[in-house]
C-alpha cells in the first residue's frame, strides 16, 4: 500500500499494520458489512485492491459470501466497481449469481435521473475496455435499450 500517491484524507497504513487492518476488513465481511468493504474509499489505490483481493481469496470463499447480498446492494457493488474501471475488483464480485444484467433502476428513483443503464452501458460509455470484456465474458446483453434509446453499441 506504500506505492501509491498519498493522499492528505487518508490515514497512511504503516506496512507493519497492514495484515491488522486487512483482517479487520475480514471481520467487518464475516459480519455482514461486505458493502462497506466494497465502498471503501482505500480501493482506488491499485496496490491495495490487489492486497486485499489476495488476501480475501486466501481467506474466505467471497463468491459465498456475496450470494447472501441482497439485489440492490449486488447492484450497487457492480455499478460503484463499473464507474471506477476497477476490473480486478469486478472480476472478484461476478460469479453466475449475479445479474450483470441489472440496471440502475433502483437509483433512478432516489436521484430523479430519468435515464436507466446496465454496468455494460456505463463501461462502454466510457470507454472502459477491460470492463467491457469482463461484462460480455459474463453474459452481458448488448441488445438492451437504455438511456436515449441506445444498445451498448451506441
């Protein structure tokens, strides 16, 4: 976690505390709090979602633990991991469980955003070509309709 730029909000994590700290976000999954980990604000440094991730599948079986997820909160965890281009995170969250498919249906009523995607629809409006990869390896329907009327390919 020491390769990355530092940023003034965080807390840097002494290499000495850094398996501490891992396991606690262990326990805050084994409590139920696997969205928190998802969200944590730490993954947009590559070095510890490759540390945690490696971590975590020495640790736990995660593709178990994220079938007790609710739809909504799976859907949140896809599209948060989708807007970030975080593919090696998107890879450890799909498994054939999960809807890849989804939409942001459920958002559109909180935030009154009259347009409705799929995790494909914003990976491919942004150009996120490795996301877009891992979606399609992962059945994602290029056919559906969302937002003005568009596929995937729009």
């Amino acid at each position: 976690m020491t390769n990355d730029k530092v940023n003034d909000n965080f807390i840097r994590i002494p290499e000495s505390k850094e398996q501490l700290y891992l396991a606690r976000l262990l326990k805050d999954i084994n409590d139920g709090f696997v969205a928190n980990v998802f969200l944590n604000k730490q993954l947009k440094y590559k070095s510890f979602r490759l540390q945690l991730i490696e971590f975590l599948e020495d640790k736990v079986d995660l593709h178990k633990t994220l079938s007790l997820l609710d739809t909504e909160t799976m859907s949140t965890l896809l599209f948060s991991m989708v807007r970030q281009d975080f593919c090696d995170m998107l890879t450890l969250l799909l498994s054939e469980e999960v809807n890849v498919n989804c939409t942001n249906l459920e958002h559109v009523v909180r935030l009154a955003d009259p347009l409705i995607f799929t995790p494909l629809h914003v990976a491919s409006e942004n150009g996120y070509i490795d996301t877009v990869i891992i979606l399609l390896k992962h059945k994602a329907n290029v056919d559906i309709i969302c937002g003005m009327f568009e596929t995937s390919y729009m």
